[in-house]
C-alpha cells in the first residue's frame, strides 16, 4: 500500500468512525428516556450496532498503526475529528443528566432517517471498494444497517402521516437536519484521493442516489422537497465543529482519560 | 377520523428460530400499530438468539382458552395406539431374520437418500 | 338449599388455595382472590417500575463508560434493565386490565409517588466504580431476590422471571468484570472501588427490607410467602446474599466498612450492624438522596414526548 493510497484510506475510516461513534454517542445518551418503552430497548440495538461499526473502523485504523481503538476514538480532540456536524449536535435543549434535559424526538427520528439512509448508500459503494478491510466490513454490516433504516423510516412515515403536531414538528426537524446533513455526504477537502484511488465512489454519485430515494420517499408523504441538502454550519470533514462536540467529547472520555495506560 | 382509541394496544411476538422450526410465542408488546410493533419486536424479545421470521399478531384477533375451556384439554393415558409404544415386539421378529427395526432414528435417517 | 354468595366465595377461595398448595400455576384469567391480585399488582407494578428507574443511576455512567468495550457492555445492560421493566409491566398492566387501567396509570402512579420503586435506586452515583459496584453487588442481590421467585405461583410472573433470570447471568458477569478489574487495577482505581463499597454498603444491607414488619409498619412477605410467590422472608435472603458475596468482595481485596460483620458458626448466621431504617423510611417515602431527581427527569421526558404517544394513539390514517 503506498502511502498516498493509504492516507486516502485512512481519511475516510476516520469519517466513517467519527459519524458512527458520534451518533451512537446521541444514542447512548436517550438510553431510558424515550417516549415508548418498548422503543427504548429497540433503540438501544441500534445504538450499540453503530457504535460497534464505529469499532470496528477504528479497529481497523489501529491496524494501520494509527494508535489504539480508545485513544482514536476518546483522545482525538474536536479539531481533529472528521464526523458531520449534525451527528454531535445534542439530542435537545438542556443537559443529558438532572439539568432538565428535553430530547426532541423529531429531530432523532429525522437525524437518524437521514444518517441511515446515506450511511447505506455508503455501505452499499464499499462493497465495490480496492480496500479490501472495507468490503469486508460493509458486508458485514449490511444488515444491521438495513435494520436501522427500517426502523427509523418507520417511524418517519407515521408521524409525518400522523398529521397535526406531529407532523408540524417533523416538518420543523426536516428544515433543520437538512441544513446540515450535507455535512454526512460530503468526503471532505480530500474527496478526490479518495475517489481516484476508488476506495468509494464519489460525494456526487451517493448524493443523487440518496437524493432519488428522498424525493421518491417525499411525494409519497405528500412532503415538499427541500432542494439542495445544506452544509450550513460547515464541514466536519475539515475539523470545523461546534462546542456540542467538545461537550461530547469532554463526556464521553471523561473517565478513560483518568488513566487511557492501564485497562479498564 | 379523530375519534381517541388507546395509544398502547397490545401485539404477540412470534419468532421462527429456522426455516423448519414451528414459530414461537415470544411475549407481548405495546405498540401503536403492527408496523411500529414490527420494528420493535426483535430488539425486545431476541437480542441474544437468531430468528429468522417474526410475526406480531394483535392479542385482541387471538381467540385463546377460557379457564372452563382449559380443563378439557387432559386426556385419558390410554392412546398408545398413536404412538410406537406397543409395537415394541417387533424388535425380536426382525432380528430373527438379520433386519433393524425402523424406528424413528433409522426412518429420520433416510432423508439422506440414497447414498452412493 | 340456595349457597349463599359468601359461601360461594369461600369454596373458591378454598379450591384457589388447594391449587397453590398443589402447586400448580394461575393465570391472568383464572379466578383468585381479591388480596392475591392486589399482592400481585402492588409487587409486580413496583418490581416493574423500579427496573425502569434503576436505568437511570447507571445511565448515568452509560456515555462516559471507559472504553468502547465497556460503554458497549453498560448500554447493554442498562438496556436489558428496561427491557425487564417492559416485561414486568405487561405483566401488571394484565392484572390491572379488570379496573379498566393501563401502563398510563401506573406511569401516573409513579409521578404521583402512589407507585414506589425500589430503595436502592435513590442513591447517588459518584464515580464509574460505582456502575461497577452497581453492576455487581445491587445486581447480585437483585438476582437473589428475582431467583427466589422463579417458581411463582402466578405463571405470567414466572415466565417473566424466567427471561429475566436467563439475562441477570450476563449482568452478574458484566458487574464482576468492571469491579475486578478496578480492584486489581491501580492504586486509584482501587481507591475508587473501596470508595463505592464504603458508600453503598448501607444501601445493600437495606435492599432486601427490613427484616420485621416492625421496622416500617408494614411488610407484604407473609402474603407473598402464603401464596406461593416467594420462598424466603427478607431477612432469609440477606443472609444467603452474605453467604454468596461477603467472601467475594474480601477476596478481591475490598474491606467491607462494617468491623462488626461476622459469621456466627453456632447461631449458623451473619452477624452484621443494621442499616439505619429511619433512612430507609425516608427512601420509601420517595426522600432519598436521588428520588426527586430521577422522578423529574423520567416525568421531564415523559411529559415531553407526549406528542409522540398522542399522535399515534389518534385514529388517523396510521392507523385506520
């Protein structure tokens, strides 16, 4: 492997981590407080797959001898992270503990709509990867990437059809992730040694598939389409973030880095 | 259209482990609808075992047992006629002249075919 | 020679009886006496409703869990957690179904402090070793309750049981795993694991109860034992969950902060300094260190996600 092959290579196992531990991350932090019991234990599962794909990514940047998994994925400070910008938002105004904490289910049903359905189209170009590692895991986690997308267009459809509040906060949560969710398609300032290099297919071709799907899904809702998909707040890709990722961060290590030597 | 009906109605699961195994009573679940109640399912009831069909059935469309209609449901221990159980002389007769009896393991066993 | 409606009562509750003593299991459906179902309600609504609260002292710890192995195994857990106050409350919603009642009222019953959930889970978490400690010991005395009611008489509740059981083997092992590795970790982590022990052994001498009705006026174990639900009194079950964990957490080098715990080989019991129950009395009236915080934010997020229950509650063309 020379090394511009592999740099291409490590620059997207970071965006494909990245995305997947900071939306698992948003996940973990709903874990006994969504509104339907029975869908708390069933968001958990998709909680875990993802930030176990997450794992498996930086398991494979270890191999490349980018240091270990939980330093990549605990220590890296927010500058240096690659994941979108709309996946480290919070889950909702207030604090995730006893600081009155409002989760807004609309924006996780839409945010994980979305960021399933690209992540597919992801997966899906993967399986056509030179990087071996990387067919091998989009085989792999094919499935449960399949499950996650079920699940959450389920639940988009019915509180769009919902009608009422429902769908007026749906609507609401549309505008805003679509802002933003540029930032999941785009590969970053190294897209074409990425491509060229056809460790994936290009930023255009997943964006007009994950397009085709939305516009398709959106009439059928009877939802107008909201055009170009935004990168409002800038791209992740880049290390451009927000301070709700260095909270997250800030959390997330906060008792690994205690002592990130000795096992835990 | 409007009209409130109760948020949580309630949904059996079944799973089938593989495609000959029967399908199995989980547990029951609340869920709005069967969709809802589908995407749910398996996250709650098989977490650690492999399925590979599931089935949510609305409790309310089971037509299951009253108490009264339970009690008929023991028989009397005189049916070894449906079963193997008295034909067990049989093992003597076909020894007598070299053949095996064909129990359920050697009946079972044929479904290999005929081997080459 | 008409049978009065009482006499009448009395024949089923006898034959209800012969049933229990034979061992046999009752389901929803089946006739039973008026104090057995409220037992049943009154165990199985709070055994239910505690599952879902005690998510939240180790969600606590659930983003910020070591490392991905461990935040991976904890949400896990917690998970399972919830997952068994799913079980639990099916269970009772089935009980209450007769009063015209459902999850809603005893969600309600809960906010309102009619519903109580389980002493342990008002106290505070301060440190990771503390989901350890969580993980293992209240787990572990969880399980000893729990298994105590595998051969519940009411058949609903045991099957219940039985599932949760089959996932509590996990949980024991995941508890263990976090509070061996800090025990045999550095002096800091040690440290941290000592700190949780000296903090919470109180609260696990008060977990199963007190050992009379004396203590708080009231105690529902003869009931429960009467009718074949549990086996053990409170005070039974503390003594066994010694037995199997007092030589455990010596072993991995924990001291247990109380110099007068010993095991009397004639009385062939535990000797330990009792909790204080005026504490205890506190907890159950929902005043413990945590109760009101961890109310609040299940209600927070109850109230606030209404709109999802209600919107698909409608006949609307979802549902239709």
């Amino acid at each position: 492997m020379n090394r511009e092959y592999k740099e291409a290579v490590v620059e997207l196992l970071y965006q494909l981590a990245d995305d997947d531990l900071l939306v698992s991350y948003r996940g973990s932090e709903w874990l006994g407080l969504v509104p339907h019991i029975e869908e708390d234990v069933a968001y958990s599962s998709i909680t875990q797959n993802t930030m176990g794909h997450a794992a498996i990514y930086y398991g494979i940047l270890e191999e490349l001898g980018e240091g270990k998994v939980d330093d990549l994925a605990q220590l890296r400070p927010a500058n240096e992270r690659k994941n979108a910008i709309i996946l480290e938002e919070k889950n909702g105004q207030g604090h995730w503990l006893y600081e009155e904490p409002r989760y807004d289910w609309a924006f996780t049903v839409v945010r994980n709509y979305f960021y399933e359905a690209i992540k597919k189209k992801k997966i899906d170009s993967l399986k056509q990867s030179t990087y071996e590692p990387l067919v091998q895991t989009a085989i792999k986690i094919d499935t449960e990437a399949r499950y996650h997308l079920m699940h959450w267009q389920t639940w988009f459809e019915q509180l769009i059809r919902a009608g009422g509040e429902a769908e007026e906060r749906m609507k609401a949560a549309i505008e805003k992730v679509w802002k933003d969710i540029g930032g999941v398609l785009s590969l970053g300032p190294n897209e074409e040694k990425i491509v060229s290099a056809g460790i994936i297919e290009s930023e255009a071709v997943l964006k007009e598939r994950f397009l085709a799907d939305m516009k398709e899904k959106f009439a059928e809702l009877g939802l107008e389409f909201p055009g170009e998909p935004g990168m409002e707040r800038g791209d992740g890709r880049a290390g451009v973030h927000t301070e709700d990722l260095e909270e997250a961060i800030a959390t997330l290590s906060e008792v690994y880095a205690l002592d990130p030597a000795v096992p835990w | 259209m409007g009209e409130k009906v109760p948020f949580y109605e309630e949904f059996v699961v079944f799973s089938r482990k593989t495609p000959v195994s029967p399908c199995q009573e989980q547990f029951t679940l609340l869920a709005p609808n069967h969709e809802i109640a589908l995407v749910m399912a398996q996250e709650n009831f098989m977490r650690r075992e492999k399925v590979c069909d599931i089935w949510v059935v609305k409790r309310s469309d089971i037509r299951a047992m009253t108490p009264e209609e339970r009690k008929t449901l023991e028989r009397v221990d005189n049916k070894d006629y449906r079963t193997t159980k008295g034909y067990g002389y049989l093992v003597r007769i076909w020894r007598e002249i070299d053949q095996g009896m064909l129990d359920e393991k050697e009946i079972l066993s044929w479904s290999k075919g005929r081997v080459k | 020679m008409a049978i009065s409606v009482r006499d009448a009562e009395k024949v089923k509750y006898r034959e209800f009886m012969e049933r229990i003593e034979a061992g046999e299991k009752i389901e929803a459906d089946d006739w039973m006496p008026d104090e057995y179902r409220q037992t049943l309600i009154k165990l199985i609504s709070m055994h239910g409703i505690s599952e879902i609260m005690g998510a939240l002292p180790e969600k606590e710890w659930t983003p910020k869990a070591p490392t991905l192995y461990r935040k991976l195994a904890i949400m896990a857990k917690v998970q399972d957690e919830v997952g068994h106050g799913q079980l639990l409350l099916r269970v009772a919603e089935d009980l209450i179904k007769p009063y015209g009642k459902t999850r809603e009222d005893l969600i309600q019953d809960l906010f309102s402090g009619k519903l109580k959930f389980h002493n342990v889970f008002h106290w505070k978490t301060k440190s990771w070793a503390d989901a350890g400690l969580i993980g293992w010991l209240v787990d572990g005395a969880a399980i000893i309750t729990q298994t105590n009611m595998l051969d519940a008489s009411y058949a609903p509740y045991a099957r219940a049981l039985k599932r949760i059981a089959a996932e509590e083997v996990f949980h024991a092992q995941h508890g263990e795993a976090i509070a061996v590795a800090l025990a045999k970790g550095t002096e800091q982590q040690k440290q941290m694991m000592q700190d949780a022990l000296n903090r919470w052994w109180p609260a696990l001498m008060m977990f199963f109860g007190p050992p009379t009705a004396e203590t708080t006026g009231s105690s529902k174990q003869e009931i429960t034992i009467k009718y074949k639900i549990r086996k053990n009194t409170n005070e039974d079950l503390r003594q066994f969950y010694l037995t199997k964990y007092v030589p455990r957490i010596q072993g991995i080098g924990l001291t247990i902060p109380d110099e007068t715990l010993r095991y009397d080989e004639e009385k062939k019991e535990w000797i330990y300094r009792q909790p204080d129950w005026n504490e205890f009395l506190k907890i159950i009236r929902n005043e413990g260190p945590m109760s009101q915080e961890r109310l609040r934010i299940r209600k927070l997020s109850y109230e606030n996600n209404a709109w999802v229950r209600e919107a698909l509650g409608l006949n609307t063309a979802v549902n239709v």
